[in-house]
C-alpha cells in the first residue's frame, strides 16, 4: 500500500461525532474475487474483527464508514485470483483508498493475493488551548447552532467551527460537548437560535437550556435566555502555560545607548538569559513579547552614559514600562547606569472572558 499518514492524531474536525475510518474499493471487472477486513490488533495476538466485507460479482464500488475507538488496526484486503485489482487482468484500473477523518492515510491497487497495512487511532493532544463547548438543549434543538470565529486584525473574521443541531439530529433536552483545540487569538463565539427566543426562559415552553464555553477549567462564555436571532460572546485564548511577559520603551534622544534584558535564575543560582534587546540609532519606541515559565526571573534596562533615559533640560524623556500577565510589574526613567526589576512566576496565568 501506499502509505500517506500512517498516524492520526488531530482533534476531530468540525462536525465530527467521532473517529471515522472510511474504506472505498473500485473493484474493476472481477469484482467477486474481492474481499478486505479491518482488524483491531491486540497485545494477547488474538486480533479482534471490527469489520468485513465479501464483494459480489458485478459490483462496481464499494463504500464503507465506521467508527473505530482508540487502537491499532490492521486493514487487510484479499484477492482470490492472486492478480490484485490493477491492471490488465481485471479489464481497467481498480483501486482501494482508506481514509480516517477525511485524511488519505494509504491506497493501493497493484499486489497479488493479498496486502495488509497498519494504521492507529489516538487519542488526541492538544498543545494549545482545548476549548469546550457545552450546550443543554431545551424542548426545540432543531432550532439551535452555534459558531466559533477568529477574530481578524483586518475586519474578515475567519470561522473554525460550527455546530448545527438539526444536521446532528439532536434530542430534546440532550446536552452535547464539542472539543476544539486553538491557537493563540481572539474569537467570537456566536449561537444562533430560529425561532428567535434562546433556550431559556419563558420565551417558549418546556425545559430551559443553557450554553457554556469552557478553557481549562475558566468560563470564557455562558448562557441561554436571550431575544433575537443569535447571541455573541468574544474571548481570548492563549497558551494555558504561558505566563505574558511584555516590555515596551518609548526611546530619549539617544536610543542606541540603552539595552535590556531578562534573565531567570536558575537552581544553582546562575542567570540565564530569556531575553535581550539592543536599541540602534533613531528608534523612537519598541515593544517585546515573552511567554515564561514558571520561576525567579529579574528585568534589567541599562543606559550607556549612565544617566538613564529622563530626563535632561531641553531634551526628549524616555520611559519603559513592564508587564505580566497584563498587569504592570515595574515602570521608569530616571535611573543611572541601569535600573533592575525581580519578579517571580509561581503557576499559570490567570483567564478572563472578554465578554
């Protein structure tokens, strides 16, 4: 087989109830000689059958989707005749392809009796920011959707998500959870409801529902009763780890004379080095990012002629300014030959919705 991903580990696409391994199979003009099954492989070596198919004579294609849960499988597809499905002896061009969640992950067409290819189902990782989306549906879920849209800097939000409840045949008062994993950014969570009265209280009858979106553990969007076609909620995902270092300094008349740095303890007492900047000859402002860790760290801004950067008769005065977690840590201007700032970082930023 020709093998194309052989390991999948994304979160399920959009829309995605689970992880779907679909086999298709143009058998060519001998279609009875076909026969293919997937197995899942297990440590006893006692392979369990989770699907099997015996073509018939006549058939043209074959299609086949199924749900698999965390494993190894082992795809296997046989040819009584010993001559595969490709080329001259089955009259014209047959092929198989098995795809997991709509990715190619191998194909084939050219073997003999028989030919087996490996593949797995993981569970999956996200090393950014998993976000969750619960929704409890009141008595009408056909009337119910929601979206989720990243905010662009340029005005042409980007959407990366969508639910519809119809198209997922939703129950009534059921309560459904979707998982995304996103990047860095601002978003916009946005639910929709057609008859225009939410899915709480007294707009309609029933049971009352309720949205929530969720990010380790912090509540980023929450709900139900709202009038109108739809409700926006707009939050900020960043790394659940990543404690926001920013630094930004407006330059004096003499930027090439300051530097700073940003330098973390280590066990043993040594500085490291996270961060360092060198200003050049007519900078008027620059403004640097860090994500930190957990750890004893020390912001340092140095002036070269030792008066800092504030502020001389007669002459432009520089400042900087110096924040974690978009809470100001230090701040200043006048200072000698250099002016130093501790601080230290004991466990992960704080979350706030944007509303």
């Amino acid at each position: 087989p020709i093998p194309i991903v052989p390991t999948v580990g994304n979160y399920l696409p959009p829309n995605k109830a689970c992880d779907e391994v679909e086999v298709k199979i143009n058998f060519g003009h001998y279609s009875g000689e076909m026969s293919w099954d997937i197995k899942q492989v297990r440590t006893s070596g006692d392979d369990l059958i989770v699907s099997t198919y015996d073509a018939e004579d006549g058939e043209v294609e074959h299609i086949e989707t199924m749900c698999l849960e965390e494993g190894q499988y082992r795809f296997t597809i046989y040819d009584s005749a010993g001559d595969g499905l490709c080329c001259a002896s089955h009259g014209g061009e047959g092929y198989y392809v098995v795809a997991l969640n709509g990715a190619v992950i191998f194909q084939g067409a050219e073997f003999e009796s028989i030919e087996t290819a490996v593949f797995e189902v993981i569970e999956p990782t996200c090393d950014q920011a998993e976000v969750n989306v619960t929704v409890f549906f009141d008595d009408d879920p056909d009337e119910t959707s929601w979206s989720i849209a990243q905010v662009s800097a340029f005005g042409d939000d980007v959407v990366i998500a969508t639910f519809d409840a119809m198209e997922r045949e939703v129950k009534m008062r059921a309560e459904h959870t979707e998982s995304l994993c996103l990047e860095e950014g601002l978003y916009r969570f946005t639910i929709h409801d057609k008859a225009r009265d939410g899915l709480c209280c007294g707009h309609g009858h029933g049971q009352d529902g309720n949205y929530t979106v969720m990010s380790h553990g912090s509540v980023l969007a929450h709900g139900g009763d709202f009038v109108g076609s739809n409700k926006t909620s707009t939050f900020n995902v960043t790394d659940p780890n990543c404690n926001r270092v920013n630094v930004n300094v407006v330059f004096d008349d003499y930027p090439e004379e300051t530097s700073w740095d940003i330098r973390r303890f280590s066990t043993l007492g040594h500085e490291i080095v996270e961060m360092e900047y060198d200003a050049g000859n007519g900078e008027i402002e620059h403004t640097e990012s860090i994500c930190l860790g957990e750890g004893q760290y020390k912001f340092t801004i140095y002036d070269d002629d030792g008066y800092g950067m504030c502020c001389e008769s007669g002459e432009k005065a520089g400042h900087y300014n110096v924040t974690l977690n978009g809470v100001v840590i230090g701040e200043g201007g006048e200072f000698g030959s250099n002016e130093a700032i501790a601080f230290n970082i004991t466990g992960p930023p704080p979350r706030q919705s944007l509303g």
